[in-house]
C-alpha cells in the first residue's frame, strides 16, 4: 500500500469564453488550475470545451453525491433549466456561465466531490499545460545522466524527466525527418479529436478526422491521472492505470447506480441514437435536440433525392418520416421510431441548406392569406360550431367573413405546418390588430372578460404568424407595441375579476413574452416607440433589480428620453421606500404607464401603512383620513378607512391611529380601480387611439 498526501493541489475553476460552434450550440471554455501547496511554482493547468449537456449532466451526478453526503449546512448550487428556444439569447448564455462555474467551485473544499470519477471524467481529454514553464525563466539544465526510478527502464524515465522540464527530448538519430517536423509543430489550444472516456471527440469533428498524436494523448492522460488522484487515502500499487481515490465499492455506498452510469458511459449520444436505442426517461430536452442536430446524411443518394425536390418540398418528406416514426413509437418500435425522428431531421437540415445555402428569408415562409382568418378554417369551425358569437352574422349561425379571425391553434408533435395560404402576412396582421383593438375592445353588450378572452386568443394567433414567418424589425414592432397596449389596458380593466373569468398568472406571462420579444426587435435597430415602451417595461416591473439593470444598459439617447427618466425617478423612489415623492410621480403618469404599474399601487400602499406604524406608533396621535388618502393617492376617505381597516388599524373618528403592534398583513392585496390615478387619465378617447399616440 503506498499512502499519498492528502490535499496536495490547490485547485481553482472557471468557465469562460462562450462561442458558438459551426453545428448549432454553444461549447464554453473550462479552465482547472492546481496550484501545489509545497512548490507553489508548480502549477498545472487543464483546459477543455464543453456545452450545456455535459455540464447538466455533471451537475445531475454531483448533485446526486452531495444529496447522500448528509451535507444538510450547505446546498449544493442550482443549474438553469434546458430550453429549446432562447438558448443562444446572450443573458441565458451567460446564466449558465456563471452556474457552471458556481457547481465546479462549489467541490474545492468537499473531497467526494472534487476527486469523484465523475469530475475527473469531465475533464478528460483537455490539454494539460504549465503555464510558468512558457516564461522565460532561468531554469537549470537537465542533469547528464538522469537517475532511474525503481521498476523503469532509464531511458525512458530520462525522456520523461526531460519532458517535465518542458525541453524538447532528444531523437535517435536514425528516425525520420517528417516525424520530427510533425512533432516540432505548434499544437493547438485544444488537442484536436481529443478522446474522452466515451470514445467520442470532445469537439465532435466530422467523423473520419484523425484524431491527435498518441503521445500526447497518453501524456495528457497520464498527468490528468495524477492530478484527480492526489486527494486520496490510500492506493494499491499496481500495472494499472490511476482511477481516483474512490473505487466503485466506495462510491456504491451512496450512489447505487454509479455501475450502470459507467456502463452506459461507454455509448456516445451519437452511437446511441445511431444504434437505436431506447431513449431515458429523464434525458435532456436540449441533448436530445442537440444530438439530433449533430446528425448528418452520409449517403450521396439521399442528399440528391432531396436537393431535387421543388422548393419547399422537403417539408413534406421530413413531416412523412416523423408522423411515421410516431406511430412506431406508439407501436413501442422505439428502435424504429428513433431511425424515423433521426431520417426526419436530417431531411429538414439538409432540405433547409439546399433551399436557401445564405441563410436569408427564403428560409421561412411568407403568408399569402387576404383575409383576417384563412377560407379553410372558417368553414371547418363553422361546420363544427366553434364560431364565437362576436364573429357570427347578426341573427345567424352562419361566420362572418368581416369578422371571423383567426384562432390561436397550439403547435404539437406530428401537426403539419401552415402553409404560406394559412399564414397572413405583415398588414393583414396589423389591420387584424387594428380590427381587434378598435372594433371588438370597446364592446360594451357582452362581460368584460369573454370579450377580453376573445381578443387574448386571437393576439397569441397573429404572434404565432408572426413567428412562423419570423417577422422581425418595423412590421414586428407595430404589432407588439399595440398588442401591449391592449394587454395592459386589460390588466387593470379586470383586476376585480375572479380568477375563474380572468387569470392574472396567464395574462403576466403573455405581457412578459411581448416585453421580450419587443425589447429584441428594439436590439436590432431604433424605433420612435422605444422610449415609451422601455419605460412600461421599466414600470410593470417596478422594483425588481433585473429590470432596472436592463434598462441602466440601454443606449444614452433612449435613457435621456422623458419617459424613461420618468418611470426611472418613479423606481427610485419606490426603492427608497419614499412614498410621498413616489405617489406624487405617480399622479402625473399618463394612463398606459399608470395601467403598467397599477398592480404595484396594493403592496406600495401597505409598504406606506407599514412604515407610519412604526414611525406614528403612539395612542394619542391620530392622522386625518382625508390627509393621508391624498398622500397615497386614495379616491377619498372612505376608501381609505377600509383600507386602514383592512390592514387592522384602528379609525376613530375620521383619523387613524398608528400603532406598529396593530398592524397586520391581509391575506389578499386587494387591487381596486382607481378614478384619481387611472380612469381620470383616459377621458372619453377611444382605447385604439390611446395606443396609436404611444406608438407614435
């Protein structure tokens, strides 16, 4: 038994760099240091790429170490979430930066984590470098006849010891001239096709590409064997190679399943969906579309067959495959479905490039629809009665073609795409919107929340055109900007309703989707709106940090504007807890940005009760009611006594008596109408004009 040092490195993580890779995702560059505790000149490094995948899965095994350490002081860190859309937007890239190296800092100072297989694994096949060996320091020579260690023939252990050095070893003198021109060449940031435990090059090249020097490979191999088997207790010498300081009987006392996972370690993602087998249960969403993506079409044939198909005929190929492979599936011909999905894919990835190899608009499709809703539809939903009573001819069952819109349908696996005469184009979609906001909003004969359910669906309808087509710049603008201005109205319009006709959970997250969809477009090139709409933004979210740094990054002249100077002076003194000023910048709102922040009047107004509690707690003084509804802005003193009410303070006679012991919160924030702060603001103009000014 030869016992080594414990905690001989000190070991440092990051994770930096991000780019994206020729094949669709996004590898990051992670960095390991190990500095030695006793020879602090002694610093190695490990250099590898990995994307999203490779870090989910770290995490799901360390994690599930830590969970069965019986840690409970500490938690182990959270990793975002996969997503399909959105992943390249840059702050999701830079969340998983930063969680990947919060997990990988997180193991420095827990040695089941940071000398588990799992982690040594991670980074093998990375680069291993000594970064204060490429200065140029004074170093001694070699010595002439290097001392052998036990059991080592002593030339090599001279070339080994040379090579620690970082000298160049010397050559026999027989051995050919290309072979010391290849070796004398500069080497690559990353070991080019280096092979990791899995058997797949880490930078997944093109299959057929020759992989790295086997030298090289197996020094880097070697030196990453000593650097993850320094933090052990005790190991047995032998003729094998290093494997960590916890063997599989060790790690079988809290992960059970640590020999299937090595089992199952020996298939790439890319050997597995080849050979077809059965997908986990609890696989990533990403790494199966990532691996999906990595697949490409090796027979000539296939793509020949499918470059000579019409523009656009691809698409129903690719749709015959998958609806086929969903049968199997439900067949339980997993092996098939799987050969199905994959021949599916690689058909729209490779129709995709034929169709348009410059990546430009052709890609996607363009509506041709004339009409608010396509012919097709309204006759299949006036067939099946699923026509709502604002589109029906009056005194009919029959549609109306002036008012039947197009209703949102929810994409699904195996559901054909819309083709270009079931999409409608740019001003189609803006006059819908138009029809939608002056027409069918100000309906007063039908509830509030049905003719708001109404207008919900058929916006998410024309976004989902929008998006289809990929509609981006002006024509995009104009029809977020105009569907938040309704969305908005509507918020504040139904707040009293319960959550059975109106649900303010759904309705936040539809505002939220537009507010980020248009803060893109407004990324891509200015707009006259963007002032007023950065400043809802800001507004609807009043409070939150994130917000408020997103608005701080905007450009100067953006930041200059009024509006946004405005909604910023409003967050400000919501943040300084000042609530006379903050009640007073809010009289002087206009009526789309007092709708964005009504929602935030209910906890303001407690916030402001609360601090008068403590700071007027005294049975003796009484604060008139009529003052403090003018201080928060109430519509008068009766509200403002049930609203004291409702908080538990006591009201006596048209005063209010403060006392922090009395006060409590209510289960409920009730969120009422205002006609000070909201409804004086609209007047008697039409709800589409009030969008139209704000747009303009």
């Amino acid at each position: 038994m030869a016992c080594r040092v414990k905690d001989e490195y000190q070991r440092h993580y990051t994770v930096t760099e991000p780019r994206s890779h020729p094949k669709g995702y996004t590898e990051y560059k992670v960095t390991a240091k190990f500095v030695s505790k006793t020879k602090p000149e002694d610093v190695k490094e490990i250099t590898v790429w990995k994307r999203y995948s490779d870090f989910k899965k770290l995490h799901g095994d360390l994690s599930y170490i830590h969970r069965n350490l019986f840690r409970r002081m500490e938690e182990f860190p959270t990793f975002p979430k996969a997503q399909v859309f959105g992943r390249f937007e840059p702050e999701v890239i830079e969340e998983r930066r930063k969680a990947a190296e919060a997990m990988l800092r997180f193991t420095v100072h827990i040695p089941a984590l940071n000398n588990s297989p799992q982690l040594k694994e991670f980074f093998r096949g990375g680069e291993v470098k000594r970064p204060l060996e490429a200065c140029d320091l004074r170093i001694l020579p070699p010595p002439l006849i290097p001392v052998p260690q036990e059991g080592t023939d002593a030339g090599d252990d001279a070339r080994r010891s040379v090579a620690e050095l970082g000298l160049q070893s010397l050559e026999p003198e027989g051995e050919p001239e290309p072979h010391r021109r290849e070796q004398t060449e500069p080497q690559s940031p990353v070991p080019r096709g280096a092979v990791g435990v899995a058997g797949e090059e880490h930078n997944r090249g093109d299959e057929g590409e020759e992989t790295g020097d086997p030298a090289l490979a197996a020094k880097s191999e070697e030196d990453l064997d000593l650097l993850f088997a320094s933090v052990g207790e005790e190991e047995k010498e032998s003729g094998s190679p290093l494997r960590g300081p916890l063997s599989d009987q060790d790690l079988a006392l809290f992960d059970p399943f640590i020999k299937e996972e090595q089992c199952s370690a020996s298939l790439s993602q890319g050997a597995t969906l080849a050979v077809g087998s059965e997908l986990l249960p609890g696989q990533d969403i990403e790494l199966a579309a990532d691996a999906l993506w990595d697949l490409q079409i090796s027979q000539p044939a296939e793509q020949e067959a499918i470059q000579g198909l019409d523009p656009g005929g691809y698409l129903a190929v690719a749709t015959e495959e998958i609806t086929l492979a969903l049968k199997r599936e439900a067949a339980k011909d997993y092996a098939g479905a799987l050969c199905g999905y994959r021949n599916g894919v690689d058909i729209l990835l490779k129709g995709v490039q034929g169709a348009c190899p410059m990546g430009g608009a052709d890609e996607f499709p363009v509506g041709t629809c004339p009409g608010m809703c396509p012919l097709g539809e309204l006759a299949q939903r006036e067939r099946q009665g699923w026509l709502h009573r604002l589109e029906l001819r009056e005194g009919t069952r029959q549609g109306d073609p002036a008012r039947v819109v197009k209703e949102y349908s929810r994409p699904a696996a195996g559901k054909e795409l819309p083709r270009p005469q079931e999409l409608r184009p740019a001003p189609v979609l803006l006059a819908t919107v138009h029809y939608l906001l002056g027409q069918v909003a100000p309906r007063a004969d039908l509830p509030p929340p049905e003719v708001h359910a109404f207008i919900s669906d058929r916006l998410r309808a024309v976004h989902q055109d929008a998006t289809l087509q990929r509609l981006r710049g002006a024509p995009c603008v104009a029809l977020l900007e105009r569907s938040l201005g309704y969305l908005l109205h509507a918020g504040y319009q139904l707040c009293r309703e319960p959550p059975a006709r109106f649900d303010p959970h759904l309705h936040r997250t539809q505002l939220q989707e537009c507010f980020s969809w248009l803060r893109r477009c407004y990324r891509d090139s200015c707009h006259h709106g963007e002032p007023a709409f950065q400043a809802l933004f800001l507004l609807y979210n009043l409070g939150f940090p994130e917000a408020l740094r997103q608005v701080l990054q905007l450009p100067d002249p953006v930041r200059a504007s009024p509006e946004l100077r405005t909604a910023l002076a409003v967050n400000w003194a919501y943040l300084e807890r000042n609530w006379a000023r903050f009640f007073r910048l809010v009289q002087a709102l206009p009526y789309l940005p007092i709708c964005a922040l009504h929602r935030h009047l209910g906890p303001a107004r407690r916030l402001a009760l609360l601090t008068f509690s403590h700071g007027f707690s005294t049975r003796n003084c009484r604060c008139p009611l009529a003052w403090l509804a003018r201080l928060l802005a109430v519509d008068g003193p009766e509200e403002m006594a049930e609203l004291c009410r409702h908080h538990g303070l006591m009201v006596l006679d048209g005063a209010v008596v403060f006392q922090k012991a009395a006060f409590r919160d209510p289960d409920v924030l009730v969120h009422s109408p205002s006609q000070l702060l909201v409804d004086s603001k609209r007047g008697e103009a039409p709800l589409l004009e009030i969008i139209e000014d704000a747009c303009s």
